[in-house]
C-alpha cells in the first residue's frame, strides 16, 4: 500500500486552509493552442473538491520543457481548467516571486489559482536531491504563504522536481485524488499475474522513459509491438537507415545518443520479443499518406509519421491472440487522420477482445474520444505515461515516496 495521507485526512485537519496543489496539465499544444484533455477533467474534481470546502486552491504545474516548442505559460491552462470547474480559475504571472505571493495572501475562501509554468524558475529542474530541493527559493517562498501541501501529479511522479519532491519536507502533504486513484489502479496492475500473451505496444515521443524500463518490464510482457520515435530507434539498431532528425526533428539523435547502448542490449537480449514496424508512412508530395516497406528504404529523406498499413495488421493479430494489452504512447501522429492508423488500429483491436487493457501516455487516451472508440472498451485508461510503465515495473516513483516518506506524523 502507499500508506500516504489522503483528501480524507486532509478534510479532518484543515479548514478554509491555503494549500498548494501540484497537478500535472502538461498537454500537447496544436498551433498555439493547449488541447483540452483528460488531465484538466481529472484534476478538476480534486481542485473542486478542495475549493468547494472552502479553501483557497493554488495550482502549480508545467508544461513542456524548457527549449522545446511546447514550452509554454499557463495562462490557457486556467481558462481550460475553469471550463471544468463551477468557478473561475486566476491565472497569476509569476512562479514565487511577489506577485505571485500577493496573489496567494489576497485569495478569499474558494478561490482557485494557477501560478505559472514551474519550470520557469530555475529551481524546479536543478539536479538536487528532495530535501535539498525543499532549501530551494521556490519552495521555501511558497510554502511561507501556505498551510498544507496536497500533489496530484501522479503522472509526474517519476520526476525528482522541485515542486513534486520539495514541499512534503516543509508542510503536512497529501496525495490528490488523481495520485490516489492512479496510484491504487497501476500498483494492482504491476502484482496482476496473467495467463495468456501478455502485449505492450509502445509509440510516442518520450522514447527514453520507456526503453530505460524495457528490460525491466520484459519479464512481464510477452511481445513488445514498436511504432513512434522508439520504433524507429530501434529500427535503427538493428542496421535500417531511420531513427535519425531529418528537417526540423529533433526528436531522434539526442534519444538515440542517450540510449543506444540500451537499445543495442534490450534488442539483443529480448529480440525474440520485440516486432518491429515492417513499413512506415510519410506525407508524399500532394500531401496524402505514403508508405514504404521498410527494406526500400536506403536513406531518411523525410518524417516518417506512423506505421505502414501491413504493420497495423501485424500489430491487430497480435492483439487479438493477447490476453493482455498495454499501451505507452502513439504509435503515430494520431492528431493528424492521415497518420492515426497505426494507433487507431491497436486500439480497436483492443476494443473489438476482452482483453485486460489499459492505455496510457500523456497524449495517447485523447484518440480514444477523437476517433469515436468507447472507453468502456478499456480497461482502465491513464492519463500517466512514463509513471504508469515505471509503476508496472515496480520501480517506486520519487514523488510517491515523498509522499509517503513525509507522512504527516498525526497520521501516521
Ligand atoms: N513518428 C512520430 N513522429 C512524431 N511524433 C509522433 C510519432 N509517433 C507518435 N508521435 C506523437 O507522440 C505523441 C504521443 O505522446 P504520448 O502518448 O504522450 O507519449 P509520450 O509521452 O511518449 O510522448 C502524439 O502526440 C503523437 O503525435
Ligand atoms: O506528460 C508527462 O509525462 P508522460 O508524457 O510520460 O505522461 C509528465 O508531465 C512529465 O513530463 P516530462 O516528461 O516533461 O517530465
């Protein structure tokens, strides 16, 4: 069990109290615009929850990271986190500084806040251990002006950062109900035992948090079904020429750079268990979709956006004979139709068995609604990513630990 303190105690120890609450709204961004998704309709029920009892709620969260495009401020982030509340939410320009505590102090009863992107201040990604990062300025000022701490963030939980690892230190923290129920969810998942095949099919753009658990998780999952920047990582491994930045990507060569002797390992040691994509799709030049069998390929030119129609067929029988389906991450640019075969076509072969499912990845549970699937379909569809591979590991998640390790001591 987490044995962390939850809302429940919380709501037994403090009265109209200022708490800060960490949530993760880190969302993809589309032409400069933050796309609403799971995330805001998730922590919307613990800021409701907090607010409607009276306190004053602020919010803190990221988005991107720093030097990427979808480095952002959080001021959409408010209006679409209000659209899930009853009430408004002040979006307050500032992380620590004295705007931002002034903001805090004039909160009446009720109020909701979100501060700006964490990551803007220079604290929040400093390599430092917790309880160095509770020294840090950002907390420090921060918890001055508040009475409890409550982190939400499960699916950032993975991360060291100041704003997830700080603050149990310094004030009474509790876990939100979105840490609590993906907490609960994901543990159950990782001491399941299964029968039958078990499958992870693994996409998306975060390559390096699933292959540095790949060789942990191998020894649960039975075949590992490879699209998205991972699949072209590993494609490159194994001697095709792909998995490299052409154009403006720069997605590839820094994660290849990081990981390629893991790669190499987890690819020599579990290759019986990996299927790789054995074709790619691309835009071609009047802007449709094109294929190509992976062997055509001699030298990346262009993008490759998913994978080819007879990976999609490969991948659905593999589903289908699966007892057991996990999914991490797109297995391509879904957002765009031309590109969302492959992770529409896993995720209707999931629908169409009764296999045990769950989808994660920040981004990935948003082709469910887009392209019309059910998600009762699922079994359990979680709005972490990296977390939720990571928890199926078994490996602990730092901000969990915190939680837990700072268990406030009339609780315990
Ligand atoms: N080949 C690809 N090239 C660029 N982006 C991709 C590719 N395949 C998948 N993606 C992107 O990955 C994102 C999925 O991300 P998500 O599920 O949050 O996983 P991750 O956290 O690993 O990025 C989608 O927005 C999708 O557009
Ligand atoms: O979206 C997140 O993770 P995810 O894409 O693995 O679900 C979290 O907000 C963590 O973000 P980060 O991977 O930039 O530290």
């Amino acid at each position: 069990m987490a044995s962390f303190a939850t809302l429940d105690t919380f709501a037994e120890r403090f009265s109209e109290s200022r708490v800060l609450v960490r949530l993760d709204l880190n969302s993809p961004i589309e032409d400069g615009t933050v796309q609403d998704n799971r995330r805001f309709e998730r922590h919307a029920r613990t800021v409701s929850e907090l607010a409607d009892a009276g306190h004053r709620v602020v919010c803190l969260a990221h988005q991107g990271r720093p030097g990427r495009d979808d480095f952002a401020h959080l001021d959409q982030h408010a209006e679409v986190l209000a659209a899930h509340l009853d009430g408004s939410v002040q979006f307050v320009d500032d992380v620590c500084g004295d705007e931002a505590l002034a903001a805090i102090e004039a909160a009446a009863p009720g109020d909701v806040l979100l501060l700006d992107n964490v990551r803007m201040h220079d604290d929040e990604l400093a390599d430092r251990d917790p309880a160095d990062h509770a020294d840090s300025e950002l907390v420090q000022r921060l918890a001055g002006v508040a009475d409890a701490y409550v982190n939400d963030a499960y699916s950032a939980a993975h991360r060291g950062h100041a704003s997830l690892v700080g603050f149990p230190h310094v004030l009474p923290a509790y876990a939100g109900r979105v840490m609590e129920t993906e907490y609960e969810a994901n543990s159950a998942i990782a001491s399941r035992e299964f029968d039958g095949t078990v499958t992870m099919a693994v996409g998306g753009t975060k390559a390096t948090d699933v292959i540095q658990v790949m060789d942990a998780i191998g020894d649960k999952v039975d075949a590992f079904c490879l699209g998205g920047i991972a699949g072209e990582l590993f494609l490159r491994a194994a001697g095709h020429p792909v998995g490299g930045d052409v154009g403006d990507s720069n997605r590839f060569d820094e994660q290849w750079e990081r990981n390629e002797e893991t790669i190499r390992a987890v690819l020599d040691e579990r290759g019986d268990q990996i299927h790789l994509p054995l074709d790619l799709a691309y835009e071609g030049a009047y802007g449709e979709r094109s294929e190509v069998d992976l062997w055509e390929v001699e030298e990346k030119v262009t993008s490759f956006l998913d994978v080819g129609g007879d990976t999609v067929d490969a991948y659905r029988d593999i589903v289908a004979d699966s007892e057991a389906v996990f999914v991490k991450g797109a297995l391509g640019v879904f957002e765009d139709e031309r590109f969302a075969d492959g992770t529409v076509g896993v995720l209707e072969a999931i629908a169409d068995t009764d296999c045990f499912s769950v989808i994660g990845g920040g981004d990935t549970s948003r082709a469910i609604e887009m392209y019309g699937l059910d998600e009762s379909a699922f079994s359990h569809v979680s709005i972490a990513g990296g977390a939720y591979i990571r928890a199926l590991t078994g490996e602990p998640l730092i901000a969990v630990e915190t939680l837990r390790d700072c268990r406030p001591k009339t609780e315990a």
